[in-house]
C-alpha cells in the first residue's frame, strides 16, 4: 500500500536550526497533523510573542502584495512626472518619501488576529498549515507612522498619545486639512475617524499605528492612491524588528 506523506519543514529560527514535522494523507495509518499552535511553540523558542505583533502570511500574499506594490509605485512614477512636467509640484516632495518607503517594503502578511492568544480565544482562529508560508513575530515598535502629503513621518509613541494631538504635532491639522482620515492597527485592521471640527472623533493610538491622510489631489488619481496605499499598509509587517519561519512543503510517498 501507497499513500502521501507532506513534509511540512519549519525554517528560518533565529537559532539556526529547524524542525521538521509530517503531516499524512487521511488514508494513511496513524495519521499526524501539525497545528498552527504547534508553529507558534516553535516560535516561541526563539523569544516572546506579543500579540498584535504576531503574523501569518498565506502562500499567495508575497506574490499578490509584491504586484501591487509595484502598481502603486508605477502610478506614484507617472504622478511626479506628471506635476513636475506642470511645475505643480508642492506634493512632489512627499511622494518621493511614499515612494522611498514603498520601494523598501520586504516582507507582508495576512491582515487579522492569528497569534497564540487569538487561538487560545477560539479555535476558529486558526488555519491549516499548509496554507501558510511564513509564521512569525515581531518586536514592539517604539513609533507611529503618519502618512501624508507631506511625506512619512514617524513620531515616538508615548503612553497617553492621541490621533487629534499627534496630526497637530505633525502639522496635520486645523483649516485646509482633511475631514477623515484611516487607521491601520498592527493586526493590520482598516477604518476610518474624524478630525474636522463637525466629526471630530479622537482615539488613543497604539505603538505601531499607520496613519493615512488624503492626498490633496483632484480627480480619481488622488483617492486611487489612497485607497491602495491603505490596503498595501494592512499587509506590510507590523514592526521593523521580526522573526519568522518559513513553512516549506513537500509531497513524497511511502511504502506501506
């Protein structure tokens, strides 16, 4: 009797070894199955996890993610050609910084809650390994991060910080400026708070926190690019600082 047997090879710790793990086909005896918990003990070996830090990537997010960096960045191209050949050019200077960043995102993940506290809670939160390609964690930030017209600014975070203070800080603020803006938490969530006088709807802001401000840009280019921006931040990882493993999957067969 024939029947597969997936090797599911967990790579990438920072101690330099690996484990390797079998998961069977269900027409095979003594059937084995790798859980995500049993990635994320694996992780833990190599330092703490804290929970909004913590990421999964499925084995097509590097591809999807890395397609649509290169949009973005293709249209942000054609933008600053486009205003410099005008002599329109007053977010020029803060595209160049959203390029520069953009260019050097390595890495993204899969938006959501999937760390061993969000398993813990339901195991519903969990998904099969063999959907994923890495696995990993990262540091707490010590920062937050606007993104803007005028450019990507990252500002120490602070126990007390506040969104009303900290686009004040950053001159993001008062009259000219946008009614709503979006946040993008560490677990990669999107949605949107008021800053205008008539909406104005403060929150505390997290270590972490992406910030995206409208551009000032008329017709459909403007929201188009903050619309793509926003979804490309959901995936990025959410500290500088990470360790992952890399989740590597081979079918061979074995002899009854």
């Amino acid at each position: 009797m024939r029947y597969a047997v997936l090797l599911v090879v967990f790579t990438g710790l920072l101690s330099g070894g690996s484990a390797v793990a079998t998961e069977q086909d269900a027409s095979a005896p003594g059937r084995q199955t790798i859980s995500l918990m049993d990635v994320w003990t694996a992780l833990q070996k190599t330092g703490p996890i804290y929970a909004p830090y913590a990421f999964i990537s499925h084995k097509d997010t590097q591809a999807s993610q890395a397609a649509r960096k290169k949009t973005l960045l293709h249209e942000i191209d054609n933008l600053i050609w486009r205003r410099q050949e005008t002599g329109n050019v007053s977010v020029v200077p803060g595209l160049l910084q959203w390029r520069q960043r953009i260019d050097a995102m390595d890495g993204f993940r899969t938006p959501g809650q999937w760390g061993p506290a969000a398993l813990l809670a339901s195991a519903r939160n969990g998904v099969p390994v063999t959907a994923l390609a890495t696995v990993g964690a990262c540091d707490v930030p010590s920062w937050v991060e606007v993104w803007s017209a005028q450019g990507v600014q990252r500002t120490p975070w602070k126990p007390g910080l506040r969104l009303l203070s900290l686009l004040a800080d950053n001159g993001l603020s008062g009259r000219g400026s946008a009614d709503v803006v979006t946040i993008i938490t560490s677990y990669g969530d999107r949605f949107e708070r008021g800053i205008a006088a008539w909406n104005e709807h403060d929150m505390p802001v997290s270590p972490g926190m992406r910030i995206v401000v409208p551009l000032p840009i008329a017709g459909q280019v403007g929201p188009w690019l903050d619309h793509t921006i926003v979804r490309l931040l959901a995936h990025a990882l959410p500290a500088d600082h990470c360790r992952q493993l890399t989740i590597q999957q081979h079918t061979t067969h074995a002899d009854d």
